[in-house]
C-alpha cells in the first residue's frame, strides 16, 4: 500500500477545536490536546486529526467511553499491556482520538515531539524529509510506515528532551552536605543490593504504614548484572509529596534526613541516609517522573544491549574527574533519555 501525505493544511486546526468542544461538551474539565504531525504548522502529514486525551484511569472504559459513543465516538484499539491505550475513531472526520492515563510518560513525549517541532525548523524539515521518502515505498500496512518512522523521531526526541532542564532556582537544598569531588567508582553488579534494598523497604514500611502507595527498588542497583555505584535508589510514592508533615517526621524518626525539595520538578523530595548510601524520591501518584524512573529500570532489565550500551557511558563518564557526582548524573543524561524513548516507542 500507498501512503499519501498531504501538505499542512491550515484547516486541521479547526478540526481540532470542532472536535475539542464535542469531547469536552460530555466531558468536562477533561485534559485534551491536538497532537500528531496535524497539529504542526507547515509540516506534511497523513489527513488525520490525532487526539490526545488523559483520563484518570484509561482501563476504566466506564468513566468515559459511553459518553464519547454518545456522540459518535467508538473504541477501535485496546492495548491493556501499554499504558492501558486506547484509540477512538471520530463520527465524521478521520480522527485517532488516543486515550492514556494521567501520569503516563507517552503524553509528555507527544506534547513535547509537537512543540519541538512546531518550534525548530530545522528538525521539522528533517521530519518532513524522512516522511516523505518512507511514503515513497510499498508498506503492507499503516503500521510498518510508522515503524519505519521511529528511528528519526527518538534523533529529534533526544534532543529535544535532552534540552529540557529544571531552572536551578527550583532546587530547595535543606540539608547541605559535603560536596564530593573526583572520580566516580564503580562496582560490579553485587547480588547483595536486592537484599539492601529490602532491608530499606522494610524500614520505610514500619515507619509509615498505610502512607505508603508504592515502594520500589530504582537506579542501577535494581538492574541485574549492571555495573553502579553502591547507592540503593528507593522509590516512594506518597498521596501528596508536599504534604511532608505526612511522612518526613517519620521517616527522620527512622533515620532519613530531608536533602532536598524540587517544586517545580512534581514536588519532588528527596531523602537520604549514608548507612548504606541510599536515595529516597518520593514523588505523588500519577506521575509521569514515576512512569519514567520505572521503564527505564524494566528495559534495561530486559534487553542487554540497552544495558550494555548504559554501562559502556557510565564507565566512560567515570573514568573523567568530576567536580561534582551531579555533574557526573547530568553527564548521563542523554543515554538515559535514548533508553527511555526506545522503551516508550
């Protein structure tokens, strides 16, 4: 089969907002954006109108689907084994309206795909380009065009996630500490850190019972096999992380001190303790950074090649001498988001 791009048409904004008002008409106060290769000005595109719609829960077809069908909308993809995704067909219009639920990394991506483009030309082009030679083949289906598509789109997603960064300003350090300089030393993967890790989660369970919502081993310590430095990431998941008078005084009763705030970064916090060295992110529910943290550890997990790649940086980066370890971190920074867009892809 054929794929037909048009050229940017200065109607498809309009589609949208037709359509924006219709969803939002039966349900209200729901997030909804234009989004796909319609939603950039000037670029090339198949003629259909994506919709990106986030609901709390997009497995839980009841609290929104009988509405959208109400006015003509209907279910033609389920994926519960990706982000519970779902894809909508329009009433009247070529529409792909994709349903994810709050606090899933894919609506970042998509948000951030359509502003990096609709902001650098020079990427848009590259887009168009590459489209424009993948529909000049034969595709035996729609699917294998988009495939074709993704090693252009994680180039231009790479940068433009690696271009994102927290305003320093944002960073509320509570506690200084010593500011450690000089090499990074890293050890091979020891089967002990499961074991330290379960010991932290006990600790953190007893001192906070019910608060806890989730609790999971995190950061290269929780990837078997994988080289780090012996530091046990925790991932703590509260019902408000800036509700602190809910966990920090028990967790400091227990031993932790608070490091650091992050309000603008999901009002992250994080705690720490040096016996052994242990990280604490403590984060709310649907949260992308939550989603995020989790697909990398599970791909590294589950293909060798992403974890050897990561390895091979990480002992590059640590043979330099550092200033900081966090500048040793951000040094990781682009490795790490080409994990996350392939796991995300």
């Amino acid at each position: 089969m054929n794929i037909e791009l048009a050229d940017y048409d200065p109607a498809w904004p309009g589609l949208f907002e037709r359509e924006r008002d219709r969803v939002l008409g039966v349900l209200p106060g729901a997030v909804l954006e234009h989004v796909g290769s319609t939603s950039v000005p000037g670029l090339c595109a198949k003629p259909v109108v994506d919709l990106l719609l986030v609901v709390p829960d997009a497995g839980d077809e009841g609290s929104y689907v009988p509405a959208l069908e109400a006015v003509g909308y209907r279910v033609v993809v389920r994926e519960d084994d990706w982000h519970h995704h779902r894809i909508l067909k329009g009433p009247d219009t070529n529409i792909n309206l994709h349903v994810f639920p709050r606090g899933c990394a894919q609506v970042r991506r998509h948000l951030l795909f359509r502003d990096w483009l609709r902001a650098s030309e020079r990427d848009r082009e590259l887009y168009a380009g590459a489209k424009r030679a993948l529909a000049a083949r034969e595709w035996e289906r729609v699917q294998d065009y988009a495939a074709a598509k993704n090693e252009v789109v994680l180039e231009i997603l790479e940068r433009a996630y690696v271009e994102w960064r927290l305003p320093s300003d944002d960073v509320e350090f509570v506690t200084e500490t010593p500011v450690r300089a000089g090499q990074v030393v890293l050890e091979e993967y020891n089967a002990e850190w499961p074991r330290w890790y379960a010991v932290q989660e006990a600790r953190i369970r007893a001192a906070l019972g019910s608060a806890v919502l989730r609790l999971e081993h995190v950061g290269s310590t929780s990837v078997p096999g994988l080289a780090a430095k012996p530091l046990i990431d925790v991932l703590l998941v509260v019902a408000d992380s800036n509700d602190e008078d809910a966990y920090v005084p028990a967790l400091v009763a227990a031993g932790y001190y608070l490091r650091l705030r992050e309000h603008g970064w999901y009002e992250h916090r994080l705690l720490r303790d040096s016996d052994p060295d242990v990280n604490l992110h403590v984060f709310s529910p649907a949260c992308e950074e939550v989603d995020r943290m989790l697909v990398f550890r599970d791909r590294l997990r589950a293909h060798a090649g992403d974890r050897a790649e990561y390895e091979r940086v990480k002992r590059e980066l640590a043979g330099r001498s550092w200033e900081r370890v966090q500048d040793y971190a951000d040094a990781k920074t682009r490795v790490v988001e080409r994990i996350v867009l392939r796991a995300l892809a």
